[in-house]
C-alpha cells in the first residue's frame, strides 16, 4: 500500500464498501468480523507477494484464483470458516472495488 494513501484507507469504509456489493444471502452469512479477517489474509497475501514493497513501477498481476485459495486455506486452519470460492472472491472483488474507489491504484 502507498503510505501517502495508507489514511484513506478505512476498514470500517472497506468493510461496508464490501458488504454492499455481496448478494443478499452472503451479506448474513459474513460478519463484520469475517469481512476484516479476510481483508487482512488478502494483505497477508499481497505482502507474501511483495506487493506491498512500494515499488511504483512494478506492474502487480494479482492471481485471483491463487488469492482465494490462500484465504480459504487459512480460513479453514485458522478455524474461522468454510468458505467456499466464490464467496470469497466476491469480497475480494469487493475489497479491490473498493480501493480503486479511493484512488488507491492511481
């Protein structure tokens, strides 16, 4: 994350951002908990990467389908859930929506 924009960044804005964007059956079945919980496996994630190094010339190909893989893993071992794919890409999808939505990616 760019630590001029780390301030916009709100995780309680992300997460409501994210709740609006889930279908209705999924907006009750994550918690508020979940959704941050799973927001932060995706920065876990991005920083495994080295995504997070601030390297603005570096164009970042994030692997959607290996990014989810990664949350429901550590969902499950962590003992936070079952997830299943497409759910979890729905807030992933949410989450990147949301960050394009404050100018992150600019």
């Amino acid at each position: 994350m760019n630590e001029e924009l780390d301030f916009l960044y709100d995780d309680d804005e992300a997460v409501k951002f994210i709740r609006k964007q889930l279908p209705d059956g999924l907006k009750t079945k994550f918690s508020d908990d979940d959704i941050n919980y799973i927001i932060d496996l995706i920065y876990e994630f991005y920083d495994s990467k080295g995504f997070l190094e601030g390297d603005d010339e570096k164009d970042i190909d994030i692997n959607e389908d290996e990014l989810t893989a990664f949350v429901i893993k550590n969902a499950l071992s962590d003992e936070v859930g079952r997830f299943e794919a497409e759910e979890i890409s729905l807030i992933v999808q949410g989450e990147i929506e949301y960050c394009v939505s404050i100018g992150m990616f600019d």
